[in-house]
C-alpha cells in the first residue's frame, strides 16, 4: 500500500471513530495533574454542578492506571471508557462492509 492508498483509506474512516480515538488519545497523553479549560457548556453558564463534570478526568486518570482516584472523580469514568471502546470496536468492525459498498456504489464492481 503506498502513501496515497493509505491516506485515503484513512480518509474513509468514520468521523465518529476518528473523533473518539482523538479524544482517547488527547485524554492518555495529558499530564494527570495538569490544569484544564472546561469544555462543559453548564460549567460556562455558571452552573456549578453538572452530571457528566469530571468524567474526562476520570478516564484519564484510568487510563493513566489511577483506579481510585478515577472512581473519585466520576464513578461513570470507568464504564464509559469501556462504552467508547466498544463503540469503536463495532465502528471498526463495520467499515470494511461499508468500505465495500462504497466502492460498489461509485464504480459498480
């Protein structure tokens, strides 16, 4: 496969998918104890609770091997994180088919 084959192979890859990877990926490689800019629209409106607040910090905390500090943050982060990864996996498992079938459609092969 060369280069131009395997960017448009990439570029094929559902938006979903790529945006969760990203986000898992954002969430591994951000330092633990590092300060954050909330993306919570409650939190922006001057709400100071919000039923997903700390959910992100949860899965990186997971993913970083904190378990309990993890469950302290949000006891969803851990499930959730489990939710995604599945999501994945099936978005992942359906591409090839849709692959497939977009190739069917466009050059009738």
């Amino acid at each position: 496969m060369n280069k131009n084959q395997f960017y448009s192979l990439l570029m094929r890859l559902p938006l979903e998918l790529l945006a969760w990877a990203a986000a898992i990926l954002f969430l591994a490689f951000t330092a633990a104890g590092s300060a954050h800019s909330s993306l919570c629209p409650l939190e922006n409106l001057g709400f100071s609770w919000c039923p997903g607040c700390g959910l992100g910090r949860s899965i990186r905390f997971l993913l970083h091997g904190e378990f309990r500090l993890s469950i302290e943050h949000h006891w969803f982060g851990i499930p959730a994180f489990l939710i995604l990864n599945y999501r994945m996996l099936q978005l992942l498992k359906i591409f090839p088919i849709n692959l497939r079938l977009q190739t069917l459609i466009n050059y009738g092969k």
